[in-house]
C-alpha cells in the first residue's frame, strides 16, 4: 500500500488562531482552493484507488473536492478525527496552551496524550487490515494532530523536526508490512506554491 497522507484545507478558525477539535466548522475560501490545488496535483501524481477521511465537516469537505478531481469513493471514519480538545473547543490557542504543550495534560472532556495515541494507533491498525497487504494508492485526510502522530507512531521519527505542517501538505510512504514504512516525502505543499495546481477553486 502507498499511502498518501492529508491535512485537511484551511478553516476560518485555522486563519484566526481558536481550536476547532470535533466542531464543524467548514472549510473557508483559501481551504476551498487548497483542497482544489491538492486534489489537481495528485490527479496528476498518483491514480487513487480509495479515499479514507475523518468524517468531520473539514476533512469531509477536503476528500470530497480532492474526490472530484481523482474520482474516488470516499469512507468516512471517527477513528480518523483530530485529538479532541473537550472544554478547549472554541478557545484561542493562548487559552488552550496546555493541551498542545503539555504532554501530561487531560483537558476536561477531551483526549490525553496517551488516549490520543491509542486512537491514532487503532485507526492505522484498522486501516492497515483493509489495505495493507493490497498493491493500492490509498488517500487518507485528517488532521494536523493526527499528522504528528502518524509520524511519531507509524514512521518513528520526531513530528518536530518539520517546520511547518501546512492545510493540505502532503506526506507519501509504503507499507511493506510488518510495520515496516517507506517514506517519501512528509508535509509537503508544493501545490501551494506552484502556478500548475492553480485556477478557479471548485467543491462544496
């Protein structure tokens, strides 16, 4: 399995710095035309055979313009959501530092660490028995969080060391069983800045 890797498009609350967890808040204009210049670019790149997402409304909104470009189906899975933030849902991140820096901190009605790390272990396990053995290019689009973790779990490497995980970046790796990962690139948003993946924006 090649498995290529997404962070959903930009949210308003993305653009103005408040914590979103499992809300529904929508892409916004700049997310819309990401997702279109990530869905173009990997039409052009790779031939998906399936798209798997978190079946929040921004991850939902990402899969199903990259869909329109790749034409894919698409299964949606809670397994795939960002780390929940409980009570921080809607706070600023200055309000909410805790949660993302502190690594023993339980955010009332929300995900530990380790919580979190169970679910993103569970939700690649589960991913990884329907396609793992199977010779497919399989699309995945969830969240930063998620991102950071599938590094940390699944390739072993230090989430910390890339810069910047941009809306839509992209990371590709095989699997070639056994828990052994390939990695090709991670976080990558070419799309972004070349003129090839740009034009009018299209989606839900």
């Amino acid at each position: 399995m090649r498995l290529y890797l997404v962070r959903h498009g930009e949210t308003e609350y993305n653009k103005t710095g408040y914590v979103q967890g499992h809300s529904t808040v929508p892409l916004n204009a700049t997310g819309i035309e990401q997702a279109t210049r990530l869905g173009r670019r990997l039409a052009a790149e790779a031939t998906l055979d399936h798209i798997y997402a978190s079946d929040l409304k921004r991850t939902a909104m990402t899969a199903e313009i990259v869909a329109e470009h790749t034409r894919q189906a698409i299964t949606y899975h809670p397994l795939f959501r960002e780390r929940d933030p409980g009570d921080h849902t809607d706070q600023t991140f200055e309000q909410a530092i805790a949660f993302f820096q502190d690594m023993d901190y339980e955010p009332p009605n929300g995900e530990s660490v380790p919580v979190f790390v169970d679910r993103v272990t569970r939700a690649m396990d589960h991913l990884l028995e329907l396609e793992g053995d199977k010779a497919r290019n399989i699309g995945l689009v969830t969240h930063g969080m998620f991102c950071r973790a599938f590094m940390h779990i699944c390739l072993a490497r230090d989430p910390e060391e890339i810069e910047s995980w941009r809306n839509t970046c992209l990371t590709v790796a095989d699997y070639h069983g056994d828990g052994e990962w390939e990695v090709h690139t991670i976080a990558d948003a070419a799309h972004l800045d070349s003129e090839e993946f740009s034009g009018n924006a299209t989606g839900a």
